[in-house]
C-alpha cells in the first residue's frame, strides 16, 4: 500500500475505533482533550499493528465495544477519552 494510502487507512481506524468505544475525537480536540498531533501520533502507532485485517473485523461488528482489543497501540488514549 502507497504510504499516504496507509496513512489514510490507518486514520480511518484510529476514527472508527475511537467511535467504537463512544468518542468523538474532533469533539474531544475542540475541548482541549487531545491535541491534534496526539491524534497524529495514534494514526502513527496504528500503522505499526500487526493486526489491521482483525481491526477492521472488530470493527465491522454493529455492537459498540467497551474497550479495544488488547494488541491496539492506542489503548491507553483511547480508554482515557472514553465516556
């Protein structure tokens, strides 16, 4: 995959997930909850996963989630923004 084609997909994971679990990151940037190179750095360390192919199946279940799965490199950041 072309690096920005990466990076766009990996961007889109780091989104979905966060919608998962229940957050909103451009809500939670306006509010000075994270910053945007935070969010960066989360599209950065998802594209370091081994697991993509089982994120987007994670993901594509309609249920929402309570937590990530246990190899996601965002775990900490997400479950900090999570209501």
């Amino acid at each position: 995959m072309h690096k920005r084609e990466t990076l766009k997909h990996h961007a889109a994971l780091v989104d979905q997930m966060a919608t998962k679990l229940g957050v909103d990151l451009e809500s939670a940037a306006l509010s000075g909850d994270i910053s945007i190179d935070q969010i960066s750095d989360a599209v950065i360390r998802c594209t370091d996963c081994p697991n993509p192919g089982h994120c987007q199946n994670f993901l594509n279940h309609p249920q929402p989630a309570s937590r990530t799965p246990e190899y996601c490199r965002n775990q900490e950041m997400l479950s900090k923004l999570a209501p």
